[in-house]
C-alpha cells in the first residue's frame, strides 16, 4: 500500500504549497533582517545634534534601501499570480515595516507624508490599495500600518531634539502628525489592529503637543538659530 | 433489509405527519433566526460607524458631524424596524441573544451622540422613545440588560473621547468626562448583575486613562502660556 | 454619595429580576424532586415480570403525575407574560425530563406515541410549538427533547424484558421506535443538543434490532405466551 | 483650543484628499467583506440541510431523495455564483477566511452526494465542474485547504451512514463504508497539512465507530436466521 | 522601619505552613502507592476462574489493607487538630480511592454494601457524614465516591464472570449495583463531580443488565452448577 | 430493600449541608453588597479637593462600617464551630475586601499601616496569622491581600491629588508605599494568587515614584502650600 | 562602542543554534514521514483476513524499517554531544511514534513485548532507563509512550479480527494487553502525560474483555478452527 | 510474569529521578531566597540622595553576593554530569535573576556593561555561550535575559534621580542604555521570550529619554554640581 489513491495530486500540491512556503519564509527573514539594519541606522538620528548629522544618517540609510527593495523582489517573485493574499500573512508585517522605514526617511528629507507613487518607488512595488493587482502589491492596510508607526518614531524625535538643543523641528513634527491624525480621522476603521494603533496616535500626538508647549514657555524656540546653526 | 429499509413506509399516519408538521416549524424557526442575526450584524456595523463619526468631531465641524450621526441614527432605527417584526412579544427575549448584540452596539452609539451633545447619561426611557417607526409606534422595549452593558461600552468611547479632547485642547471636556466617568463607574460597581461585573475591568481601566490624561494636563499645563502667546508662537513658524 | 443618580431604576428593577430568578430556580428544584420520585418509580418497570406488573407501576406513576402538573403551575406562574424566554433556560431541561416521564407512561399504557392533546393534559401547559404564546408553553425543542429520550429507556427495557422471559414486549418496542426514528429524519436538526441526541437513537435502533434478532433466532416469540401469561 | 481644534481646517489638502479617497476604499472592503460573510452563511445552512436529506435515504425513497438532494446542490452552486464576483482572481484567497467555512461545508454535502451514489470519493476536479454557473462558466476554483478539510467532515456524516445502514440491515453498505473510510484514514494521514491533522482524531473515532458496527454485526448476526425467517416472524405480530 | 519585624514574623508563619504541606504530600504520596498494590491485587480478581480463586485474592488485598490504615494514620497525624477542612483537599481523591477498595473487599466477601462501621473498621478513621468532627474523618462525599467507583468494578466483573463461565455471580451483581443505583436515585445531587459519575452508574447498570439478557436469553443461567462446582 | 433507608439519612445530611451553604451564601452577599457601599463612599476621596473634604468622606465610611461588623457577624455565625475552612472559599474573598476597605480608612486616617489589634476591632473577627484558630477567623492571606489592594488604589489616589492640585501627600504616599513594599520583598510568596498580586505592587511603586518625579522637576512641591491651604 | 563587536559575537552564536535546529527539524520531518508510511503498512493488518495476510503486512513494514533507522541516525547525528536534553524536545513526540512501531511489529511477529535489545537493535539506538547517557539514546519515558501506544492498537485490532471472522487472536490479545496492564499499575507515574495516557490503558483492557466476553458468551471461540483453518 | 520484574526495574529508576528533582527544588528555593534578599538591598539604591549612600548599598549587596554564589555551587553539584538541559528548566529564571543581579552591581559601580569573565566570576559559573558544556553553565539566553532585566530597573533609577536632584546620572544612564539597545537591535532574536522582553527596552529607552528631556528643556543639567556635589 502507501500508494495514494484519493490524494496523491493533492499531497504533491501540498508539498510544493509546503516548499513554496519554506522559500518565502527565508526570504522574509532576509528582509527582515535588511529592515532591522537600516532601522538600527535610523535609530542614530535621535542623537544627532544637527540637521545635517540627521541629512547623513538618513542618506547612509537610504543607500541601504537598494536591498530592501532587492529582498522585496525575492519575495515578490516567489508569490504566484493570483494568490497573493493565499501568502502575505507571511511577509505582511514586514512589509509594513518597509513602508514605515520607508515613510520616515522621506519625512526627514522633505518632512512630507510618503505619497504612493513614492513608496512605488522607493520600495518597488505597485500599491493596489484596492487589493485589485493580481500579483505581489501594498493593500491599503499595509500602507496605512506603515504611516501609524511613524507618529510614535516621531514623537520621540521631538522629544530628544530638544535634548540636543534643536527647538525648532519638534513645532514642525507637531504640526505633521496633527495633519496626519485628522487623515486617520477620516476613516471607519473596524479592522481592530489598526484601530489599536490609531488609538496609540492620539497619544503620540498629546505627547508631541506637550514638548511644544514646554518649548514656547520657556520662549525657547526663537533662542535656538543664534545659538546653534 | 429487516424492518429498517421499508420502514419509512410502514411508519404509521400519526407519527410521519406530525413529524411533516414537526418539521415545517423547525425550518420556520431556523429560519427566522438567521434573518434576526443578519440584521444584528448590520445594526452593530451601522452603530459603529456612528461611534467612529462622533470621533471625528473637532471645533468647527461639530454641528455637521452631529447632523451625520443623527442621520446614521435614523437609519440603524430603520434596521431595528425591519427585524421588528420577528421580535414581537414573546420573541424579543427568544431571539435575545441573535439581537442582543445589536442592542447592544445600538445603545453604546445613541448613548454615545447623547453625552457629545449634552454631556449627560442617556436614560433608558430617552433611548427607547428613539425606536418608533415612521407612524410613531413603538419598535421595541429596550431592555435593563442590554442598556447596562451598552453603557458599560460607552464608558470606553468616552475615554477615546477624552484623550481626543485632551489633544484639541479642550481640558473641560476633558475634565467632565473624568468626572462623569467617576460617578458612573461608582454607581456600575453597585449594580448586582454577572455579565455587567465581567465588564468592570475595563471600565476601571477606561477611568485610569482618563485620569491619568487629566494627570498629565495638569502636570504640564501649570507651566502652560495663555492660549495667546501659544498662537502667537506658531504664527511666527515658516508653514 | 451611594445615592443612585443614573441606575436607580434600573438596579431597582434587576434586583426585583434577581428575586425572580430565585422564586423560580425554587419552584423548579422541587419540580426537578418530583420528576425524580415518579423516574424511580417507572424505573421498576425494569424489574417488573408481567404485563400487569407494569401495570401496576405506570398506575403509582400516574397517581404522582398530578404532582407534577402542580409543580409545573407553580414555576408557571411565576413567569411574567411575554417574557417566558427570558427564564425558559432555568427550567427546560426538566420540563423535557417532565414530558419525556410523560411519553413513557404514555407509551407503557397504549403502546403509542404521546400527543400533543396528550401531554397538554397531562402537564397542564399549552403546547406552542412556534413559539408564539405569550405565556408558559412547551415549545418544539422540549417536546423533541422528551421523544428522544424515551428510545433509550426503551432499549433497555426491551433488554430487561427478554431477562423476563417477555418474548413479544420486544418486538413491538422495535416497530415503534423504528417508527419514532423515520420521523425524526424527516427533521433539519441545526440545534446540536438535539442533533447529538438525534445520532444516539439510531444506537438505540441498532440495539433493539439486535434483541429482536437473538428472540427470532432462537425461536423464543413463540413459546412465550404459552410459558408465561 | 490650541491646534487642534481647528486643525481638520489647515491640513494639506494633500493629506485631507489621500485620506479621503483612503476612506472610500476602506468602507468599501468592508462592505464587501460583510457580503461575502452572509453568502458563505447561506450556503453553510443549505449544505447541512442537504446532508441531512441525504441521511434521510431508506429503501425505496432513494430516487427521490437523490432527486431533491440534487436540486439543492444547484441552489447552493447558485449562491456561489451570486458570491462569486467579488471573488475573481486575487479576490478567492483575500477573503478565503470569509468564505471558506462555505466551501468546506459544500464540499461536504457534495462528496457525501457522489459516496451515496456511486460508493466513490469525489475528485476535486469533479466537484470543481459541478461549479459552473448557467452559461456553463466555472464559478470558482476549489481550493486544496477546502477539498482536504469539507472530506475530513464527510467521514463524520458516512460514520452516521453506516450506522443508519447497519440499522437498516443493509450490511454491505456498513462494510463498504468501513473499508472506505479505513483506506481513506490512512492516506489522509500521511496528508501534511496541520488544519487537516487537528481533524484526524475525529476521523480516528469514526471509523472505530464504524468498525464497532460491523464488530457488533459480525457478533450478533453469525446467529441470525435468514430474512424469510425474521419476515414470517414479524408477520405475526398484531400490528 | 518597625513593619519589617512585622513581615518577617509573617515569613515565618508561611514557612511553618510551607513545611506542613510538604509533610503530608508526602505521607499521601505514600497511601497513593500502598493503595495502588493493593488495586493490583484486587484486578487479578477478573482473571479469577473459580468463587476460591477470587476468595484468595480478596484474602490477600486484606492482609495488604492494614499499610493502607497505619498510612491514613500518618497522613491524619499531621492534620491539626480542626483545621481538617484546611488541607481535605490535599488527600481526599486518595481517601476516595482507599473507600473504594474497602468497599470492593467487603462486596467480594460478602455481596453487601459496606457499611458505616465497616469502614470506620478497616479504615482506622471515624466517618462523619455531617463532617462535623473537628479531627481527621471520612466525610459523606468521600463516602459516596467510594460507593460509586464499585459499580464500574463490578460491571468489568459481571462481563470477565460470564467469559469464566461463571453465569451466576452476574445475576447476583445486577440486583446489587440495581439496588445501589435506586439508593443514589434518592439522592439530591449538587455537588458536579459526584452528580457526574452518578451519571455513569446507569450506563454500568445497562451493561449488566445486557450481560444478564446474554444470559438469559441463551438460557445459561441453568446450565452452570452442574458444568462448574 | 435496607440500603434505602440508609441513602435516606444520607439524603437528609446533603440536604441540611445544601441549606447551610445557601444561607451562607446569603449573608456573604449582603456583606458584598455593604463592602461595595463603602466602597463607593471611599472612592469619592478621588474627586476630594482639600484635605478636610477627604476627612468628611472616611468618616462617612467609618460610620458605614458598623455595617460591615455585623454581617460579618451574621457570616460567622453561620459558619460552624471547627469548620472555618470548609466554608471559607465562600467568604474568603468578600473578607479581603472588607480587610482592604479597613486598611483604606486607617491609612487615610493616620498614614500608617492597618494594624492587627486595628483589624480586630474594625471588623470585629480575630486574627490567627497561623489559621490555626477553630472559629471563625481572619488568616494570613486575607491580611496580606487586604494590604496589596491600598497600593494600588493609593497609586491612583497620588495621580488624582496632582489634578487636583495636593502636591504633598503623593510624596508620603510614595514612602508609605515604598516601605509597605520592602516588606513584601521579605516575604516567600508560595501562593499563586498573592505572588501575582505582588507583581502588581511593582508597577504601582513605579508608577507613583513618576508621580513624584513629576512633581519634583517642576518644582510643584513648593508652591503648594502658598496657593491651596 | 566596544559593546557591538560582542553582540555581533553573540548574534553569530544565536545564528549557529539557530541553523541547527533547522536542520534537525528537517531530519525529524524525514522521520516523521518514514514512521507515517511504515504506520499505513501496518493498518492495513485491521483488514487482513488470515494470518498470512498479517505476517506479509509485518514483513512489508519491516522492511521499511530500516528507513527508520536511517533516518533516526540523521537526527541523532546532529545533537551534539552532551546536548541530548537541549535538543530532545523536537523529536521526542516521533521517536515514541517509532519505538510504538517498533513494539507493535514484534507483537505482531511474537506476541511478545518490545524487549529493551530488541528496541536497540530495531532503532539502532541505545536505550538509556535512566537517562544518564550523553548521546543520543531513548529514555525510560519514551519506551513507556511506545508501549502503552500499542494497547489501543490492540484494542482496535480485537475488534476488527472479530469482524474478519478471528476469534483467537482477541484472546490472546486480552492476555497480553491485561499483562501489560498490571505492569503499568506498579508504575508510580508522575508525569502527566504519561499517566493520562495510562488511564487508557483501563478503556482498552475494558474494551478487550468485552470482546472477549462477546465470543464466549456466543460460543464462538470453538467454531472458528473448523470454519476457516 | 516476567514483565513485572521489568516494571519494577523501571519503577526505581523513576523514583531516583524524582527525588533527585526534589532536591534541585529545594536548592534553587534557597537560591531564589537570597537572590530576594540581595535584591532588596539594591532596591535601596533608588531612595539614596548622594553617590556615596549608593556605594554603601552596592557594597553591602556585594557582601551577600558570596552566598548567591555559594547556592548556585549547592545546585549545580546536584545537576548530574552531562545532563544539565535535563534540569535546566528548574533554575535558569533564578539564574537570570542572579545574573541580573550582578549585572546591576557592575553597573552602580563602574557604570559599565557586565562583561562575561566577571559574570564567571562572581556566580562562580562558567559561561558557555554556545552551551557546548557539560556541565552546569550559563548560556547564552541566560546572560541576555540578565541584561534585559536592567534596563528597567536602570529607567527607574533615572526617574528617581530626578527626585533627589541628581541631575547628571541620568543623562548618563541615558547613554549607557541607548548602547545597549543598539547592541540588541543587531540581535536576530528567535527565541520569543526574549524578544518579546527585547521589546520593552525600547519603552525604557524611550522613558529615559523622557527624563533627559525634562532635565534639559528645564536646563536643570548645569544647576546640579553646585548644588548637590
Ligand atoms: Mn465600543
Ligand atoms: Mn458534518
């Protein structure tokens, strides 16, 4: 016996269902791992005491981001047609990772909010938010996951710019993530993850708001130009 | 084979038809409650996202959003008026745990629109005369169970509520809600009934948030600046 | 403080609730105490040898029955109009242990399925089977419920016959219960209490059939009148 | 207040307009999701009514019952094919969660149809052609996760087969059911795929329930007389 | 801080207590083990084939009994005086269980129900149905428990009789375990664990009573005395 | 059938055991209910703005707690001589409430630690840290869960003053909690439950010493007295 | 910092650990899959009708049982040395699967238990009671899963050779698994999951004698010779 | 029967394991007892005003660290040769705990990261980073889980500071766990446990950012050394 009568086509879709698995899932820790060192770059900007320190972490980091889009592409490639969402709870929470990474080096560049033709770009993906594209895309949920992070990266920015001095950049934090809140806002979120997070940025953005006011009390956000740049 | 294989046949007249009738009234029923559960799950969609809107209230928008929700109201009663039917008399407490939470999420999202507008409890009697149809007649009795554990929700969007105060800046609001809360936890613990008990916990933790929101407005807020010289500051920022 | 702003009314009423509760978890206990007193009884039936044996027990049976019925008036009236479904989880299950006393008692003095017109007289409870009376009712499910369990009890007394030396009892235990059975796959079982049940019937079948078998194969239908009665 | 209040006014329009097409798209997940939720309900009831007409199969109602079973098999392909355009191409596996119970639910009933029938397991391929809609289109792919698990529950219902079999006295169908079900154990045994192996305990008991019928057959029925014998004797009876 | 003297005479307290606990895990690890030999002893019964091979095997569970007594008195001397309540739970499944093989024992001898004095006897410990002794005692549930676990024994008995060829001892056990099973039918049962496994006495009566139809119904009953002793 | 007779006492025992239980449970529910009215009066002191307000509110609470006495009173009673812990898991936990309601009020009174004499006379029950007692007792557990509970209701206190602007009592709040603490790190915590708890105490030291870094970096301390009092 | 080139140390430790648990997931999977094929092999004895039938399904297993070997050298190859218990949890479940194989091929063969050199030489392990061996080796709780695995085999086994027309098998069945039984009762189990499992040993025992009893109660024991030998 | 001279064999065998996993218990209690007591003295730290009240906390631990190191000596001679991953699970939290506990000391007095030749030295254990040792060592998850733990205690600490006006040590803690974190970050963390504890540094590290924070924007850094030193 041990032949297969009723299932041996179904044991061998198993099987390379189970290969195909183990391949993304070495593949999601590479970028895992890409992701983690370009966060670790990242993280410096904390302490960095002036606006081109920050300039140099964030070009080292983006340098780095070639491989996060090469390691996305090992991903994306092993995904088949029409089954990305048999797989993205795989590789989902590291992508959303990716566009937060993604997302807070274009703030610190042009203190905007990363618009989709930028993450296209940036991480070499088409963003299908309506889910739509049959192969490996950026759902809506997946970007919006990615923009939720930055508020926390944020507000602890403000709080160590200060540290370092530079009373200017937290009014302009607050004033981003303000924006950012009133956008999130907008939405009926039910999924609860996401509404989770949403929560959180309403801390995040009292937080933010709490450093402002330390600073315009004690008059310092005029001091600060003379003094150090 | 022996007996069995005809036995469908020889099974008297009495048993197979009133097994026939038996069996009507099963599918009748099964029946039934499948719509009720349908409709409970769009009355709980609908009643969240009227939760959502009310959230979204910030300075000048107030009177539109309140106007939406009103709307949003208005059409989970409709909800509540098609399922009406299947809930008559004996069938409201029959089908109570398919509509239950329906009610539920209803009572949390009306109590909900009460508190932003007027900053008060909703009480059973107000929440019940909003379940007429459109010639005036009564939908549905709410009842104490689920007014109470709809409450007992409502104390976690008003916590949500607060925070989103303390960041507009409103600390009044912010203030009443720790106070309305203090009292309406206090008076919750009283209530002697299992499943509101269960959800105590989290009103615990709902006033500890906002406590501590009010803790932190405080601590800060002694250093604070008019509201003059706050605005005057931002003006002079370049955006 | 301690006065009751918001909730007097409604802790007022669920205090009046909870007292309810009790009445009712009371008069149900004792309802519970003589459904078990007139279940001892029947269960002699088991033991009993003749036709008029049986006889016999059924009649002491029935002389308690009278007390059910009261018990079950006394649970009744505690329950306020249109609200039965609100407590019905505090006595169903020994309103069925009522009806399921019932269809035996039933079955033992004329061999044939209790009626509705049957048990409403012997309960003193309408039978709703939809559901729609306002008042204390019996409903589809209990009345389904108490059916179910009289095939167990019958298999067994079809057992404890043949250790009688009744040859014949058997035999028409298995024609009705076989009968029962087809009327019960006439039924879309959703409810899993009862589908459960359902599925311990068709045991119930297979081992009077097997009794029935073990009296014809040894010829035993026979002899028995002449031997015993 | 400080900021906040008017803030929903000064956002970039370029955060305002993201957010709000953001929002469209949401909603309309959503929407769809709660669609496609219901639909797999009805079709998870429609497909346990068919079993259960399948269980109710005796002598001579069998053509019939065939017949009827066959009819809701198409009133179940017809819901599919209501769901199925929200579940074109990536859509199947995005709400597989959603509409997965009803496709293991279909297969159920489908392949407990073909056993009935034929004493066969269905193919995938097989139950997959059953899903065209009226212009011959196929409605969807059936998914191996499905096929795999709606067979798991199939051994449960040919379990209450045979034991109704036995019951009938029809003891080749028992026996069959019983080499089926051991052939059909072992190989899904060896099946690597971990939903699949939380379901083989309760495959394990079916079929050592079913091989207790046949124990128990064996047992009693090496004394039992021929057919004729049993019918004489039932034939005496008064009734 | 004068509260740490008050914690360490704390700490003391709760190491005494610590200790004690151990003290009587032990001494229960220790009846567990004597209980279990002589459970070994008794299960040889089922392969008994002659009424003088079962009286051996119960002899020899007797001379075993007198380890269990002196172990319940090792275990009861550590329980302080009326603070029985305080650590029953540490002992009273193995308690259970030493009932239960006085109960088997004196069954085996005498075909009886084990009385109140009895055990008291055997056991070396009072039995307080009320549970009111302050000291160490068999209390009303622990008695029932034990009653309880022989109808399960005795239903094994009645089948491995019958594969004996021993055709009378199962009829002798059906009327024992049926009288038993009335006497728990009189009984109010709150208590789950017990109302659980008095559930299960009826599916051990049904099987002795199809043990009794096997019998019966093959006439076997009859032929015994003559083949056997 | 002489065995009946016999699971009639039986019968009688269960019956008097079960309504005992009931009327236990009864008064251990009015004890509840009272604890939760004290409660209630107690938890006002978090909306209290002066200090005398905070006096009006336990002594409100005191006068309540005549209340508390007596039904504990009505719960020993009922409790039989040398049967404290067969009943005990029954009021255990409503005892810890009324032993926290107590230490609540001393500390609000006097800053200090409830001490056993204190309880005794509050409550009106001896303290038997050994449990060995035979009536009707107050055990070492009980006293210790009663003492975990102030930490955290005194962490929300400290919180609430800062609002309402009492700068200096969450400093002596702070060393009261501090020292309580350093005696439960004494102390070999065996039982789940209270190790558990203890863990809690951490987060609410924690917390409080934020409370009074709050304080202290903005120089708050200072200005109080001059405004408030 | 100097602090990063001793994590980076660190992280390549963690790596290493890290790729040998892969590969001896890998090579426990392999076995896994071995031990389920040699399983099917062995199934299929439920349906064999003669004994021949049996003895070419036991060859046929056998012969595969070299895979098993193989595949047991891979994993063991892989646990460093004195590293046996850091490892063991992944394979721990598999290789009782195989010594279960193992014990019911020889009973099958023999009708004898899986003798401790038997075990080593059909593994190509050494078994190590105590468990003090460095290396790979099988200890004292695997070989009790293996065998106590194999008395629900023999349950099912009983049943099915009954159906098959094979009433000696059950017999001697019922002897060796009884054996069994008495050995497991002199165990003084503390490990949960053992002891659970022996608690089904009782069911199987039970379920065995009940097979028994059907075949002599019937008379069929003697038949069989004359019907299909 | 032969066999149960096997089970015997087996049977000793188990009792020799389960005694001797008595006494590892018994050891790692006193272990766990002095870790307390070490730990409370540090717990000190955080109500000290001056560096040199420090110094006196951190000597007085270091006096009692001899006994930690003694108890580990009393459990690892019990842990049998080759056999550590057998046992280990019964102490390595206490073991993390001693680690901690050293870790902490190293801290307060040279205000550097424990490196692996002084945690060797002061538990008197080898470290095993890759846990090849056979005999009782400290692995790699163990020291790791040491260091997780002071991050927390090091974010208290620097709140605490604060209070006491001491202004300079918590900008330097800050520094110290910024390193740390980063080390951490360059970690490929499997094992959940510590990845999920890995997470909470962050909340310190941003915590302690927090205070630094509050120390600068209120130029409170300079004032300090006047003042206090
Ligand atoms: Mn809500
Ligand atoms: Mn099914």
């Amino acid at each position: 016996m041990a032949d297969l009568i009723f299932f041996e086509s179904i044991q061998r879709s198993l099987e390379t269902e189970t290969e195909l698995r183990e391949n993304i899932r070495t593949a999601v820790r590479d970028l895992e791992r890409t992701c983690r060192t370009v966060a670790a770059i990242l993280s410096q900007v904390h302490s960095a005491t002036t606006d081109s320190d920050v300039g140099q972490q964030v070009n080292a980091a983006l340098d780095r981001f070639a491989n996060i889009r090469a390691d996305i592409q090992n991903v994306a490639k092993l995904v088949p047609h029409e089954q990305y969402y048999r797989y993205n709870g795989m590789f989902t929470f590291t992508l959303q990772q990716a566009i937060f990474l993604a997302a807070y080096i274009v703030y610190l560049q042009t203190e905007k909010l990363l618009t989709v033709p930028q993450v296209e770009e940036m991480l070499g993906v088409e963003v299908s938010l309506r889910g739509t594209s049959p192969t490996f895309h950026i759902g809506i949920e997946d970007y919006l996951h990615g923009l939720v992070s930055i508020t926390s990266e944020l507000s602890r920015l403000a709080v160590n710019c200060v540290t370092h001095g530079d009373y200017s950049r937290p009014l302009r934090i607050s004033k981003f993530v303000g924006d950012l809140y009133s956008g999130f806002q907008l939405l009926n979120l039910k999924n609860d993850a996401l509404r989770k997070r949403f929560d959180s940025i309403k801390y995040d953005v009292k937080k933010i708001e709490e450093v402002v006011y330390d600073i315009s009390v004690r008059g310092l956000a005029g001091n600060q130009t003379a003094e150090k740049r | 084979g022996m007996g069995g294989g005809g036995r469908t046949v020889d099974a008297p007249p009495e048993i197979i038809d009133t097994f026939q009738e038996l069996s009507g009234v099963l599918d009748e029923l099964h029946d039934r409650r499948e719509r009720i559960i349908k409709l409970s799950r769009d009355i709980t969609i609908c009643s969240k996202r009227m939760i959502f809107l009310l959230h979204r209230i910030a300075g000048i928008n107030r009177s539109k959003i309140l106007a939406e929700a009103r709307d949003k109201q208005k059409e989970i009663i409709r909800l509540f008026d098609q399922v009406a039917a299947e809930l008559k008399g004996n069938d409201f407490y029959r089908h109570h745990r398919s509509i239950g939470p329906g009610c539920e999420e209803f009572i949390e999202a009306a109590s909900f629109l009460v508190y932003v507008e007027r900053g008060e409890l909703a009480t059973k009697d107000e929440l019940q005369k909003l379940l007429v149809n459109e010639e005036g007649k009564q939908i549905l009795e709410i009842a104490d169970e689920d007014y109470i554990l709809g409450l007992a929700d409502l104390t976690g969007e008003l916590m949500r509520y607060c925070i989103n105060s303390v960041v507009r800046g409103e600390h009044q609001v912010a203030e009443d809600i720790c106070h309305f809360l203090r009292t309406m936890k206090n008076e919750y613990e009283i209530i002697d009934y299992p499943p509101a008990k269960k959800k105590m916990s989290t009103m615990r933790s709902s006033l500890w948030k906002v406590e501590n929101a009010c803790y932190a407005y405080k601590v800060r807020g002694a250093e604070r600046p008019s509201q003059y010289f706050v605005d005057e500051l931002q003006r002079g920022e370049s955006y």
